[in-house]
C-alpha cells in the first residue's frame, strides 16, 4: 500500500503512525519498533532534503515487510564520518543496524529508500559504502533552467569542514525532530517563525551544503588534510545563499539564549559559513554580469582578515571593560585621591602610557566651594596646581609637576585654562608648543591631556605621557574622553561628599552640647555614634543641664528618620526641653508640654515624632535620687553595687503622635558606686544576620564595662559596633550616669 505526505514536520509523526498500525493489522507486532524507527528516520531525511511530497510504502514480504520513502530529491542521504559531535547521519546507520536489506532506488524524479525488516533478522547483505560508492552525485550533473558556473574555492581543513556542516546538520535535524514532537504533542511548541528559518536552510541552499558535504566526506575516506572545494551552481544560489547566512545567524540566537540542545555556532564555523557563501555569491555575481571570475579570497586570508577584526574588537572589548572598572572603583571614591587611582590605573594600562597624573586647579580647596571656577584665567603667577595622584611617574617629575606654575605653557596647563583638549603626537609638535615640556620630561615624546567637565565647569585634568610619537586614532580618544567624563563626574561628587561631611558635623554639633558639666558626686559620660559610614546624620541626641542649685536635668532622646530634617527635629526638641524645664515643673507637665509642641508642629505630609527619656537628680541621704519619665523610649539598665544589671521600667507613648499623653515616672535611689545606662534603640537593636543584639547583650557589655563613666561608654559602643560588624544601620547615643 502507499501512504502519500506533504513535505512537513508532522509527517514524520503521521508516517510512524499509519506504519503502525499497518504493519500491526497484518500480524506482525513484533516488527513495530523497528518500522517506527526506520520509518521516522527515512521520512525525516525525506522531508529534510525535498520541498515537493513524500510517499511511504509499505510490502508484505514471506518473512517481513519492506518499507520504501519516496521523495523528489535525487540526492543519496548522506553517510556520515565518524565523529563524537555529528547527531546526523546516525539515523541512517541506525536504520543498517535494524534492517536485514538496506538500498537507494533512482527513478525519473527523485530517489527511493528502503529497508526491509525480518522476523527473524538476518544480517545485510548492503554495506554503507557500497551504497555510497554504487550511487552516482547527481547533484553537479543535475540539470538546471540557469546556466550553470565553476566555481573553485580553494583548500579547506577536512576535519573543520566536516565538524561545520555536522553542527549545521545537529541544529537543522533537532528542529524538525522537535516539530514533529511538538505535532504529536509530546514537545512543546515550535514556534512558526523558527520553522521557516529551518526552512530556508534545508531547502533553498541544498544543493550547495549537500555537495560540500560529500566532497569532505570523501576527502575524509581518502584520509586528506584539506579539501579543494569546487561547485557548478546556478544563479538561484545566490538569493539561496543568504537567505541561508541570515536564516542559520538568527537560529543561532536561539542557542544562545539555550532554548536548544545544540549549542551556539563555533566563531571558526560561523567564520568558514559567511565566507564560503559570500565567496559563492560573489562569484555568481560577477558570472551573472558578464565578467571574468577572479581568484576567491582564500580561507587562509579570511583567517587573517577576521583576526584583524578579533584584535580590534578585543582592544575596544579592554577598553570597554576598563570604563567598567573604572566606573566601578569611582562609585565608592569619595577623595579627589580616590579618584586619581581609579582613572590612571587602568588609563595607562590600557594606552600603554609611560605615565599619567590627575591635576587640579590652584588653590582647589578655595575653588571647590561655593566659588566654582568656570574656566577663566584668574591666577597669580605664584599659583601651583594640585596632583591629586600620578601613575608612572618617577618622585622627580612629580616634584616638578607640583612646583609648576599653573599658568605655564603645559598641556595640562593649556587644558584647564581653555577646556579643550590636547594631542600632541610627535616630538616636533612638543618642541613647537611646548618647548617647556622638554625640560619637564625629557624623555616624553606625546601627550595628551583632557580637561575634566561638570557641564561649562572645567574642574580638573588628566594627563598621559608616552615615550614614542602616538597618533590617536578615534577610538582612543573616545576612550580617554570617557574617562575624562567619568573622572569629571566623580570629582564632583567628591565635593558634595565633602560639603556633605561638613553640614552633617555642624547638625551633629548642634544635636549635643559641646561638653558635658561636672556634676559633684555623679560621673557622667556620653557616646554619639552615626549610623552607616559615619557621615551619615540622624536625630539621636543627649543633654545634661543644671536646674538651679543641686538639682540636675539629663535628657535623651530619638527622633523619627535620619538625615538633615531628622537632626534638625532633633535639635529643636532638645532645646525646648530646655526651654520647658524648670527646677519646679513636674515631668507629667514637662512631657505633655513637649507633646503639645510637636503635635503643633507637625504637617499632613511629615509627622514630627520622637521619644525622650527626662530624668532629674538630686542629692539624698548617701546617694542621690534620680526621677525617670520617658515617652515611648527604651527603658534605662541599672546597675547595682553587687553588679547586677535590672530594667527600670517606665512604660509610656510616644511624643508628637496622640493629643492624650501616657506618661509613667520612676523614682530611683542610687548610691556610691551604682550606675544607670541610657540609650537608644541604635544600640539595643544592633544586628548582624538579622539577630539583634537586644536588652539583654547590652545588659551584658553594661555589666563587664570598666567601672569609670567615660570608659564604660566606650566599651558598650565598641560591644555594639562589633555586633553589628562594623557598620551601625542606626544612629545610637549612649549616656552613663556613675555616682561618685
């Protein structure tokens, strides 16, 4: 009977089936895995290399059955070389293996394929390379509507040839294999657009692939190193051949992004693939137009030619990586210093400069405030430039560079003042604009020195020195003018590091007395101690004060968030605290006046919150007594004389939250040698790994600290900068109170 397909993937399934259950409907069930797997392979090679139908058909034999696939390709499937990477041509050695009769048919149009299956198998009697060898190539003597042209291409490896069109062959049969699963659902789907990719390779190039593959097969069999390729194609081989390039160029994304077994394309193959094609296409052309064909370029001057490119494209790739790194190390610079090692450091390294410095205008610490210089030449003939840092350069020329006028006739000079750049290439153009350079650095033959930008604001320079002529091409000057750009970038932010640093110390000045008063009979000592890497500010704060007389205030307290309005939040709270107190007023009052205030303060987008803990000391009989009221704060650890470390409990709300003040006192009497820590959560809720450090470690540190106030504070600090691993997430304040 013959089953007749359409030239698709899902025939491939709809073969397997009817074969099936054919050859089941005529008793035969032993012989089904067999037929599915010879039946799979003919009928995918079929549709691989045909675009017209495919008819199966299949015999009743006295000991078995013969399955024939019929298509409209007179080409021989393709035996392949043995090779630990080709998935492709196995198929058909499968088939052998399986099969007691194997052998290829030619008729009018197209080829027959068929196998014939046994009961019990006998071995074949058709070996593979007889089969080869009794099969004549009819693809060069097949005829064709266009002339047809010679085209030699010259000697290629065999083992590069063959390892090529085998990866070519691994990508194009996994697509139909995964076509015909995803027809029988056994796969997911493959999408349409990838199955005319596949398309354009297995149909509209064939002829070409399929005849190279058999010239290095045979040059393979015949164990020679290279292959002279030589073709007779027609004109239709050109629009083939890159409809071909494109279609394999963009399957090979899908390997990339591993949506596939096959990997990507190997750079050699893709490099041999676009030149054979183009070396095609440029011949036929020529044929076509009615000129003499010239000697293709040979894969050897390919090689050459693409290392070229490769050269290139690794020194823009160096580049590129080094603007990475360079970028990288300046995220953290927070120095004009910092800045300089970061973009000479891989600027010489990567112009092969004999040295390179990073120079600032004169007097940078003036220039760098509120009055930024813009470019104009305004110094005095005494003025020197600052090297932030050098690379390459000897302690010599950098006392030089150092002693130099700033309005002296040098290319870094010249940059800063004019804010173009300069390339000076040779030591002619040295001696014509720069005769000063020489007694400079003698040894300097070409520079190049690019001002550093913040907009119109020239900022800096850098300079790169070489001991032979240099001509810049583009692509280093793109390269150094990126630099410039980055290092300008980040020697701005150093600046607003450094104003940063001095607006956060002055808030921080302001959120605590400058020092604290002497107190007869009480040891006092306090610890701020900021958040992150120590420029940061918060609203943590503390505060010690006289009532009158004997009697003493301290205060300590936290605000809500950090920054600039968390420490002046900070701020005003502790001066109306101050403002509040009165040696008279009781702490419900105190408290409830400062609730007042906040509330008061507050608006719909901000709320103005903190939480305080007041106390107020006295002389008592052998001791002193301490009154402790706290809104929302963490409750105080008392230590007595015999060391143990309690919880003063002083429960209450916040401040500046809710018009109704809790409010909860705490009456203590502490004597000679007791002591009392206040603190804020920065402290209590230190963590490393998410795990707090809690009441209780500080209870701890509180407890083995030295016995003095001062020390006692610092301990407990450094216990809580150790838990955290060296870096607080919080601002924290600490204040020991020690009777004497």
């Amino acid at each position: 009977m013959v089953m007749a397909f359409p030239n698709e993937t899902r025939s491939v399934t709809l073969a397997r089936r009817a074969v099936s259950e054919q050859i089941r409907g005529l008793g035969l069930p032993s012989l089904v895995p067999s037929a599915e797997l010879v039946v799979t392979e003919l009928v995918a090679n079929a549709v691989l290399h045909t675009n017209g139908p495919v008819e199966v058909q299949l015999q009743r034999l006295e000991h078995g059955v013969r399955i024939s696939v019929a298509d409209s390709n007179p080409a021989l499937p393709v035996v392949p070389a043995a090779s630990a990477s080709s998935m492709t041509g196995r198929g058909l050695l499968l088939v052998r293996r399986v099969a007691a009769r194997l052998g290829f048919d030619a008729r009018r149009e197209g080829k027959v394929v068929w196998a014939e299956l046994r009961i019990e198998r006998l071995p074949g009697d058709s070996g593979i390379d007889e089969l080869v060898e009794a099969w004549a190539d009819d693809l060069n003597n097949s005829t064709s509507p266009h002339a047809v042209h010679h085209i030699e291409l010259g000697d290629v490896p065999t083992d590069l040839l063959l390892d090529a069109k085998a990866h070519v062959d691994n990508l194009v049969r996994e697509f139909v294999l995964a076509a015909s699963g995803a027809e029988e659902g056994s796969t997911a789907a493959v999408p349409a657009h990838l199955v005319d990719l596949i398309g354009a390779v297995v149909t509209r190039f064939s002829g070409p692939r399929l005849a190279i593959k058999r010239q290095a097969l045979e040059a393979a069999r015949r164990g020679l190193t290279h292959v002279r390729l030589s073709l007779d194609l027609g004109p239709d081989a050109i629009e083939a051949g890159e409809a071909y390039l494109k279609a394999l160029d963009e399957a090979d994304g899908y390997c990339r992004a591993a949506r596939l077994l096959t990997l990507e394309t190997p750079p050699k193959h893709r490099v041999f693939r676009h030149w054979y094609v183009g070396q095609i296409i440029e011949q036929l052309r020529r044929a076509e137009a009615g000129l003499s064909l010239t000697s293709p370029q040979s894969f050897e001057e390919r090689l050459l030619q693409e290392i070229d490119t490769v050269a290139g494209a690794w020194a823009t790739a160096d580049r590129a990586a080094r603007l990475y790194t360079v970028a990288s190390a300046l995220a953290g610079a927070l120095t004009p210093e910092a800045v300089a090692e970061a973009v000479l450091t891989e600027g010489v390294a990567a112009l092969r400069a004999s040295g390179g410095a990073l120079l600032l205008p004169p007097a940078s610490d003036r220039w760098i405030g509120s009055d930024r210089w813009a470019g104009s030449d305004r110094w005095a003939g005494s003025d020197r430039w600052t090297v932030s840092g050098t690379v390459g350069y000897g302690p010599q020329l950098v006392a030089k560079l150092r002693a130099e006028r700033a309005d002296a006739e040098l290319p870094a000079a010249r940059a800063l003042r004019t804010g173009e750049a300069v390339w000076m290439e040779s030591r002619e153009e040295r001696d014509a604009q720069f005769p000063e350079l020489a007694a400079l650095e003698g040894a300097t033959v070409s520079m190049c020195a690019v001002p550093l930008r913040i907009g119109a604001r020239v900022v800096g320079a850098i300079r790169f020195s070489f001991s032979e002529p240099r001509l810049f091409d583009d692509d280093e000057r793109r390269f150094v003018l990126a630099l410039a750009a980055q290092a300008g970038q980040a020697l701005d932010r150093t600046q607003l590091y450094r104003d940063q640093t001095r607006l956060y110390e002055r808030l921080r000045r302001s959120l605590l007395p400058p020092e604290l008063p002497g107190i007869p009979g009480i040891d006092v000592a306090a610890v701020y101690h900021p958040l992150g890497t120590g420029i940061e500010v918060g609203g943590d704060f503390y505060d010690v004060w006289s009532l009158g007389g004997d009697r003493w205030a301290l205060a300590l307290g936290e605000v809500c968030g950090t920054g600039p309005e968390a420490a002046g939040l900070g701020v005003f709270v502790r001066y109306t605290l101050r403002g509040i107190a009165t040696s008279d007023i009781d702490h419900q009052t105190l408290l409830t006046r400062l609730n007042d205030v906040l509330l008061a303060a507050g608006t719909d987008n901000r709320e103005q919150f903190c939480t305080v803990i007041f106390a107020t000391a006295a002389p008592s009989w052998g001791g002193w007594k301490l009154r402790l009221t706290t809104g929302g704060h963490p409750e105080p650890l008392l230590q007595r004389r015999d060391g143990t470390v309690t919880i003063v409990p002083t429960g209450s709300s916040l401040l500046g939250v809710f018009p109704d003040l809790s409010v909860v006192s705490r009456e203590i009497e502490m004597m000679a040698g007791e002591r009392i820590l206040l603190y804020t959560d920065g402290a209590s809720e230190a963590r490393r790994s998410g795990q707090m450090l809690g009441t209780e470690g500080l209870a701890d540190a509180f407890t083995t600290a030295p016995r003095d106030a001062q020390s006692a504070a610092r301990a407990i600090e450094a216990a809580v900068v150790e838990h955290s691993g060296g870096s607080l997430h919080d601002d924290m304040a600490l204040l020991v109170v020690q009777i004497s």
